[in-house]
C-alpha cells in the first residue's frame, strides 16, 4: 500500500476504510491515553497574563527604542499560550463571524493550541504548511464527517481544499508580532495596509504637500511586489528580526509547495456568449433561496458589497506569498520600505532653493502657507527652488517633481534600476509613466490637477500710495474621476452607456421591501459621501451616485408595484421615496399611518441626498506636516512620561517660566478661601499673589528672617 494510502487510512474512523462497508453503530469516543495527558502541561495554569498587556508592552518596547538593530527575541511572546488563545479567537472571528469569550474555549481546543505552539516553535521537522492530512486544530465551523466516502473521492477532496484552519490561526499569531516591530521603522510616507492609515490619509498628504510641483512620476510595481523570491523577502526581514524560531517558521511558509485546489484560479477571458451564459448562471445562483448552516456566518449586507465594487485599482490588488496569508501585505510592505528610504535619500540631495524664492528654505519646510487649501505658489522657472516629494499606497508609487522634465526623466531611470538591483525585477516601461500636472494624474480614483490664476495682489509702498500689480499662481485640484465612479457603477449593473449613463433597476433587491431597500441604499450613499470626503466636487459626485441609486429604485419599485414608469413612482412617493408603495384591493385597509402606530410596518426612510443642498461640501480641515496616527502619538507620549529625564526636565520648565502645576492652584484655592472665608476666582488670586509677593512682603519676610 503506498504511504500517502497508508496515511488516508490511518486519519479516517475504522468504518470509513471499506466504503461498501456497513457503518458501525455510534459509540462514545474513546478516551485519550493517559500517557498523551500527562505530556501536555495545564493550559489553565499558563493562561496568566492579559494578551493585550502583553502586545501593548511588546509596542512600546519596540516604539521605545526604534534602533537600527534587528529585534533580538521574539520567541519569549511566542511561546505564551494567552497570545495562541488570542490568535485563534481572531481565527474564529473571521471563520464563524463571532468573537468567542476566553471563558468560553474548551479544554480539547486549548489542549490542541498546545499542540499547535509545540508544532510551530520547533524547527525540526518544519511546521506543516497547508498539510489538511496533518490537522492539529480544526475550525469550529467544520461539520463532523459521519457518511462513509471512497479514498479516491477523499484524495480529491484534500486536493481543492481550501488552507486549513490551523494556518490562519498561525498566521493571526506572527502578524500580532511582526506589525509592532516594523511599524516603527516604516516610512511615514507609506499609507496602504498600515494601522491609522488609509486611502484618507494619502489623499490628504497629496493636498497639502503635492501643490507646487509641476511633473508627476506615477509608477506600478505591482509585478514587481507579486514576484518577489522568497530570500528576498527574508533578506528584508532579516534586517529588524533576528529570532531564528519566527524566522524559520517565516520561511517554511515561503518555500513549502501550495496546492493548487487552496488557490482562486485567475479569471479567464470569455466570449460574449460564454459570458451570458455565466451571467445566467450566476443570476440563478443568487436568486435561490439558500438557507444557512448554524455555524455558517451571514454574508456581507448589500450596500457593503457596492462599496467593495467602488474599490479603486490601487487598493484593490492584494499581494500573497506563498502559505503567509495575510502576512503578505505587511511582508510586501517590509520589501518596499527598503525603496521609501532610498527615496528619502533623493529627496534630500534634489532639494536646491533658491535666494528669489521666500516660500522653501530647507528640505522639510513646508512653507508658510495654510496646508488645508490649495497652495497658492509661484510659477515653476530657471530661478525658483528645485523641489521633490513622494507617496507610496501598498505597490503604487506617486513621485512628484518641481523642476524641469529632463529631472523626471533621470528619476525614473534611477527608480528602475532601484527595483532591479534590489528585488532583482524591473517594472515595465509602461508601468512607469510621466505626466504633467495640467493633464491630470489619476491617483486612488482621485485627479491631481492645477488650476492657473492671476490674482490682484495689492501693497503699500513708501510714502503711502497703494500699488496694485497682476500675479501668476496655482491652485491645486484633487476632484473624484466621474468616468471611474461610472465604470464602477457599469461593473454593478446600476448603470449602462459611457457618456450619458442611464440607470437600471436594482434587481438584487427584488424580493425586499421598501423600508429595508431605502435603509441599504442609505447606508451606501452615506459610505461614498465619506469616501468623497476630500475631494473638491464632493457634491456633484455624491449628487451622481444619488440619482443614481434613487433612479435605480425608482424603476424597481416601477416593476414592483406594476407602474408604468418612473414618473408615478415619483409621483406617489414623493421625490426621495419616503411614502408607501403599496397595491391596495381592499377599501377597508388600514392606512400606513395606522399600521405605523400599531407596529406592523417598518419606518420608510427617505433616499438620502434628494437634493444638492443636503449634500456635505468638501473636508479642508488642516493636515499636519509631521502627521501621525493617533495610537502612535499615544505611544511618544506614554513613553516620554515613563522617561524620568523627561519628566524633571519638564519639571524645571514649568518652574522656571512660572507657570504654576494644578498642585499649586488646588493649594492657592484653599489658602486663599481659608483667609477670606469666600472662593475667589483667578483674578483676584492673582491679586492676592502680587500682594503677598510684592516688595513689602519681600522686605517684611527679609525682616522675620534676619531678627
């Protein structure tokens, strides 16, 4: 018998072994042997610790001291079963859809965590990668397999089987200790993939760092980041962690063979019948009643599935390497970091000012204008300051240049020759692509643009006369694409036609009713007026989406309701379909208002955004220079209030500039009501003070003193 037979047979119950075989009757299971109980220790006696102390101590340990060395022991976290616990509560999460309490984990599953964490940690033989033969722990949410099943239909079975559950548990427990270490040494101006930071944010630093320069590098290196080596990838990791146990763990991940079955096959180019024919298929599909298994989460609700459709093509691609799972984009992040600083090295030696130009005089100074709206800056030339800034989001980079075209020329050469002699690809030179910003530059669904004024600027010379002279400036522009929210709304089929789309009805929502239709739209309208938030036609794009979607139920609650078009659906409902649409053969039904009070009916909410003047205006609140998340910033403080030094030196300054501690105030407060028998208010203690400090208090005290 082969041995991969051999061990089919071994993991399947003795009447599983011959399919024609008669099953035997149900008996309890029997008892582990004592000799396997006596190995594992009591997993109660190693639950101790709170793993949120534990991870906020491993970040403040890793924030504290942000050196250069690589992250000496990771193996002490590792090895603690309270994190093991945590990882599979978020494994369960994601699995299941419900966050189990700590309390609520069995012994058998936490016996088999003990497992697992021997399994990992040692380094030989290597952990088993996506070996569904070799199951330590399996997923709540696995049916037990009672109906007998033949060795060819099992091996068939194992080979399209998704990755076990025991992996992403795994993997759950090395992001929980990679993203400490490397948070702190990745570039602030990386913004994809990252805690505290988002597409948000990167659209917000293009607004107020990006407004004065004149050529654009946009590049995608998107086939460079999905083909990275495995020792490529190590080599980087290597460079901040130096634990061999998480390091061999890491690269067993990389190396071990995926089967084919564990991956989404990559979708094919198909005719236009085969097409149809798909479109068919999956119609019927979606329109079947499907009745959910008791573990079995619930799908995703509608208005979050068309907000994942309006995910734009640089957040959208995901990179994966091998058995990491969702280590890969925090991996693909520590590769590319290597290219941020290399890019901070560039930004400094480009930097030239010029003594015409008032508004840059060092690298990182960001001039002297407000940071919220468009900059106005001067005109680009031979004498004005040569400047270079840039922005990376997950693989997609944003490099923008003031200065002449033949310098976004070299720049993107050296980029290049950058990611050849560093990852050992090049992108390609249609990946890599330079514009100028009066064409526009598409970034996260967003165009980069630049709007010429001439503006009247008016001084007071000497003497007193007024002067008024004609200036040249710029104002930067960051507008939403329409053609992409419409590309997006034709990939939904809400929309038909490019240049002047018409709306279609909204069939997934069919069998719903009125109040929980407008409810989803709602939400999603409410979700694309934040995504929207800063861009500079907030209103018309949100105004677009809204006729769109109240069109699209128009015309459904037209074919709902047998009405004849979208006018009488308008006409009955009123303009954002906040009134009943119901077909009424009886005179004695009571109305909506009656079923209302009593509590038949549901509330109908209005479309949201019926009107242009209910539509929020764009978000130009100020982006800080040296922004930072707001849990970091938590974190610079905590330790800086933990720094001893720090404390007495803020001591002696609050001291030395006379500013009195709360202390002090609580004690002036009572002396000052045990002498005047009243509460005084701060002027007056402010009195009191000068008085009692004044020079005849000083010369009275002088006097006690020397008698």
């Amino acid at each position: 018998m082969p041995p991969r037979a051999a061990a089919l047979r071994r993991l399947l119950p003795t009447h599983l072994h011959h399919p024609a075989a008669r099953p035997a009757p149900r008996r309890p299971p029997p008892p582990p042997p004592p000799a396997d109980e006596g190995r594992l220790p009591d997993p109660y006696a190693l639950l101790v610790h709170d793993p949120i102390d534990l991870l906020s101590s491993l970040w403040r340990r890793a924030f504290a001291h942000p050196l250069p060395s690589p992250f000496p022991n990771l193996s002490g976290y590792a090895s603690r079963l309270d994190l093991w616990l945590l990882s599979y509560q978020r494994a369960c999460a994601h699995a299941t859809g419900t966050f189990p309490p700590r309390h609520a984990v069995p012994l058998p599953t936490l016996h088999c965590l003990l497992r697992l964490r021997a399994a990992a940690l040692r380094r030989h033989p290597a952990f088993p990668w996506g070996a569904s033969t070799h199951l330590l722990l399996r997923s709540p949410a696995d049916p037990p397999s009672t109906v007998p099943i033949s060795r060819r239909k099992l091996e068939a079975r194992f080979a399209d089987a998704p990755p076990p559950f025991q992996d992403r548990v795994v993997q759950e427990l090395l992001l929980l200790l990679l993203e400490p270490v490397f948070e702190p040494r990745f570039s602030p101006k990386s913004h994809a993939f990252r805690p505290g930071r988002g597409p948000h944010s990167a659209i917000r630093s293009v607004r107020s760092r990006f407004a004065a320069y004149l050529w654009f590098v946009s590049a995608d290196l998107t086939t460079v980041v999905d083909g990275l080596s495995p020792e490529t990838i190590l080599s980087c990791v290597q460079k901040a962690v130096s634990d061999r146990k998480v390091l061999s763990l890491l690269k067993c991940a990389l190396n071990a063979p995926v089967r084919p079955g564990s991956v989404p096959p990559p979708e094919k180019d198909l005719d236009g019948l085969a097409k149809k024919r798909l479109k068919r298929k999956v119609l019927r599909k979606s329109r079947k009643k499907k009745v959910l298994n008791e573990n079995e989460p619930k799908p995703d609700p509608y208005w979050l599935r068309l907000f994942f459709g309006f995910a734009p093509e640089q957040a959208s691609h995901v990179p994966n390497y091998g058995h990491c799972g969702i280590i890969s984009p925090l991996l693909a992040n520590v590769c590319l970091n290597e290219l941020d600083w290399w890019m901070e090295e560039k930004i400094n030696e480009y930097f030239c000012p010029s003594k015409h130009d008032s508004i840059w005089k060092e690298v990182g100074d960001e001039g002297c204008h407000n940071p919220a709206w468009p900059e106005f800056v001067p005109s680009a030339g031979k004498e004005k300051t040569r400047k270079m800034d840039f922005l990376r989001y997950g693989s997609h980079v944003l490099i923008g240049i003031r200065g002449p075209r033949e310098d976004a020329v070299e720049i993107r050469r050296q980029l290049m020759e950058f990611c050849e002699r560093t990852f050992g690809l090049r992108p390609e030179n249609s990946m890599v692509e330079i514009e100028h910003i009066t064409r526009g530059v598409e970034f996260l669904d967003h165009v980069i643009t630049r709007r010429v004024i001439y503006p009247t600027l008016r001084y007071t010379a000497s003497g007193g006369n007024i002067f008024s002279e004609k200036g040249v400036g710029t104002l930067l522009s960051v507008t939403a694409s329409l053609q992409r929210c419409i590309r997006h709304f034709r990939k939904l089929e809400l929309v038909k036609g490019d240049r002047d789309p018409e709306p279609l009805p909204c069939s997934p929502m069919l069998y719903s009713g009125q109040a929980h239709t407008n409810s989803q739209m709602n939400k999603f309208l409410e979700t694309m007026a934040d995504w929207y938030r800063y861009a500079d036609n907030r209103k018309k794009i949100v105004g677009f989406c809204a006729y769109v979607i109240r069109s699209s139920l128009a015309k459904l609650y037209a074919a709902r309701y047998r009405l004849k078009s979208r006018a009488k659906v308008y006409k009955i409902a009123s303009r954002d379909l906040s009134r009943p649409l119901r077909e009424s053969t009886r005179n004695d039904a009571p109305e909506y208002s009656d079923l209302l009070r009593m509590g038949l009916v549901d509330f109908i909410e209005g479309v949201q955004f019926a009107r242009m003047s209910s539509i929020p205006s764009c978000d130009y609140t100020p982006f800080p220079t040296n922004w930072v998340p707001h849990h970091e910033l938590l974190l610079h403080e905590y330790i800086k209030l933990q720094d001893p030094k720090f404390f007495c030196e803020l001591h002696k300054t609050i001291k030395r500039q006379e500013i009195s501690s709360p202390q002090d105030d609580v004690s002036e407060m009572v002396w000052y009501y045990k002498v005047h028998g009243v509460y005084g208010d701060k002027g007056s203690m402010m009195k009191a003070k000068e008085l009692r400090n004044g020079p005849v208090a000083n010369g009275n005290r002088q006097l006690l003193l020397d008698t």
